[in-house]
C-alpha cells in the first residue's frame, strides 16, 4: 500500500488511541486478568438475548424511526418519570443514540459552536475534550483534587463567562467513583440560572449508587431538566456494553437540534434490539437491583484487598474502584500499570490518562464489573505487590 503523498493537518494532534483500548491490548499480550477498560466479564440474562431473536425472527430487520422505536422511547420516559418525577414526550424529547459516545458526541456537535466555551471537570472522561475541540470549542478544565474529587463551585462561579456555551458533568462519575450530592446539583442551578448555558449530564452509571446515597439526576431538578441534555447507556445498566445503544432526553427545543446532527451521524439504531430493549425494561426490578449487586462487589473486592498494600479511596458510585499504590512504588501511574500488567498479571487504567497535563496522583483505577472468580484471582496477585 502506498503512503497518503501529503502531510495531514490533523484535526486531534495531542491525541492517540485512547487508554482502554491501549491497556486492554496489554492485557491481553501479557495474559493479564483486566481490570482496566470498563467491562462486565459476565453475560446478560437469557430472556434479554430470546428478545432479540424474536424481533429479528418477526421481521424487524430494516431501519427504526431516526429517533428510536415508539416503545422504547416510551419505557424510557416511563422510567425516567417514574425514577425522577419529569415527564419528557417520547416523540419530541427522547432519542435512541448508538451508545452514550455518539449522545455526548453529537450533542456537542449540535450545540456548540466555534470559539465557544465547554466547562469539562478533570479527571474527565476521555471523549469529552476531543469532541468539543473537533467543534472548536475550547475546553475549560476545572480540577477534581484527591483524594475526595469533589467540584470546587467557587471554581465553577469563577470560569462562567459569557462565552460559556456548555458545562459537561458527570455523576456517578468515571472514573473517580463518586456521586454528586443535592447540594451539587444546586449550586449547578443557581450558577446556571439566567444563563443560556446547556448542561450535558452523563448518567451512564444512574443505577449503580452505593450505601443508601440517591443518583442526581438533572431530570429530578426542574430548573437543571429544562437546560440539560441527559445521557444515558444501556451497556451499564443490562450488562451489554458492546451493544452501544443508549439514549437522550432533553427539552424539545434541545432535542431538535441534537436530532438534526444525530440524523446524519447515525440516522437510526439496531432496530431489533431496540425493541428487544422496551420488553426488558418493563420489568424495573432488573435496573432496580443493580446498586445491590454492585455493592456486594464492590465490597468483595475491597475486602480482598483490605491486607494489600494499596490504599483504597471511597466508591461511592460506577463499577470502579480507585486504589493510591504510593506505598508500594514512586514510578508514573503509567509505568506502575504497565508493570502491574506485564509482572503481576493485572490490568488497570492510570488515572493521569484522564488529565490533559498527565497530572499524576499516584492513583489507579479497578474495574470490579467481574464474576468473583475473576476478582479472587486478581486480588490474591495484587495482594503480593
Ligand atoms: N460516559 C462514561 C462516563 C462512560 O464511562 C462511558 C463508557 N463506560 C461512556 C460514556 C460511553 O458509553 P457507551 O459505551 O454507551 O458509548
Ligand atoms: N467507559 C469504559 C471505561 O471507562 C470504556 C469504554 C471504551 O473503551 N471506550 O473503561
């Protein structure tokens, strides 16, 4: 194959392939147990898969409306009226999306424009950044500090401007693992209140909040619902994260722009398993279990790893576990999850991956999304570091 015969004027120039893809790749040369891209190791219930086959089997084989099949719109707003008291219109409000990165993607791209401002907090997700720069919005980054990670909203107060276009958030949080408290999302109104900033709420993890504590949503806070564009997947919440499908709900004014991007990047989603979707979510107990079955994972693998000589910060959200190895090593937390997966056999992500400095904590994150035969076998290698 002959090489491209220019030089590319590339539009991401300070990016690469992204973390997960890198350590899953390491993990799986070294025969490692990965813990780092986020993943459930175990399947999802049979009834799931048996709808899917019967909507292909029926014939539902050909292209969904571009905004997602008539009963998964409406088990979505059911859900989300039921869970957080708003009531979005299933044609006018809610979209079917190819998982929560083309939602946020496109909802960037449908709403900011050059020269805008995008509030991102750091540690960030990764595909946050690069999507608001592909638009030329120009990324403000607000820092989370360990070892609590909480937002600074004096901070917040102080980095508005009238440029501000946007302000991404995310809670339960990847990857620090916490939650947004009342009080948060409070102060989020009241900094926002008069403005026409649009709230991007990433709540891909809303089901999996631990120890009695309650997920945020901006659709339980009307002030926050009626300028946010809420995200969400059903990869975390029915064990499918290869499926990409998820969804939004945002005010019709806001839908309709996000339609009109989404229309042309994607146009429709996998109709067959959008339809197999709205019969499994009819029954709620599946999203309403999940907190529980997390936690009793969560704490599995933190009572395993209560003799290690990792320092674990608190989980208070997400399938991640963040875990300060500082006692064990002073390399990079780069260097530190290359060698934990080459001599230990345990893949993890290094926390600076989400900084755009590489600010660097001395932190890791676990994902403990795993059947507790994975996990015993991980926490008994990271017992011997
Ligand atoms: N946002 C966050 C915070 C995530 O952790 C993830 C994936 N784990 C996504 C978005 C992307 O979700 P999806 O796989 O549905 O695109
Ligand atoms: N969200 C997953 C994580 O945080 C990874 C998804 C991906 O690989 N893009 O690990």
């Amino acid at each position: 194959m002959p090489s491209f015969p220019a030089r590319i004027e590339s539009r991401l120039p300070n990016v690469g392939t992204t973390i997960f893809t890198v350590m899953s790749r390491l993990a799986q040369e070294c025969g490692a147990i990965n813990l780092s891209q986020g993943f459930p190791d175990f399947h999802a219930e049979d009834a799931l898969f048996e709808r899917v086959a019967h909507w292909m089997r029926a014939g539902w084989n050909q292209y969904a409306p571009m905004g997602g099949v008539a009963p998964l719109r409406e088990a979505i707003a059911r859900k989300v009226a039921d869970l957080y008291g708003t009531t979005y219109d299933p044609d006018t409000e809610i979209t079917v999306t190819a998982g929560a990165t083309q939602a946020l993607f496109t909802a960037v791209a449908a709403l900011v424009h050059p020269g805008d401002e995008v509030i991102v907090f750091e540690p960030v997700y990764d595909c946050y950044a690069p999507a608001i720069e592909l638009q030329g919005g120009r990324v403000v980054r607000l820092r989370l500090a360990a070892p609590d990670y909480r937002p600074d909203w004096d901070a917040v107060a102080a980095a508005i401007t009238p440029r501000t276009r946007m302000i991404m958030i995310n809670s339960p949080h990847n990857p620090t693992a916490t939650v947004w408290s009342a009080e948060d999302m409070t102060r989020l109104a009241a900094l926002t209140r008069g403005t026409g900033i649009v709230v991007v709420s990433d709540e891909v993890y809303e089901h999996i909040v631990f120890d009695g504590r309650r997920h945020e949503s901006c659709a339980r806070h009307p002030e926050l619902a009626a300028r946010s564009v809420i995200v969400s997947s059903f990869g975390k919440t029915y064990h499918i994260t290869g499926w990409k499908v998820g969804y939004v709900v945002a005010p019709r004014e806001l839908t309709a722009e996000f339609r009109k991007v989404h229309q042309f990047n994607v146009f429709t989603v996998n109709t067959p398993v959008q339809f197999a979707l709205a019969d499994y979510m009819a029954d709620a107990s599946r999203h309403e279990g999940l907190a529980a079955f997390y936690a009793a994972k969560r704490d599995f693998f933190r009572d395993r790893l209560a003799v290690s000589r990792f320092e674990l910060l608190d989980s208070h959200g997400t399938y991640f576990q963040l875990a300060r190895y500082a006692a064990i090593s002073d390399e990079s937390d780069v260097a530190f999850v290359e060698r934990l997966t080459r001599d230990t056999g345990v893949a993890a992500i290094p926390v600076s991956a989400f900084f755009s400095d590489a600010h660097d904590d001395r932190v890791i994150r676990f994902c403990f999304a795993k059947n507790e035969d994975t996990l015993a076998a991980a926490c008994e290698r990271l017992c011997r570091v």
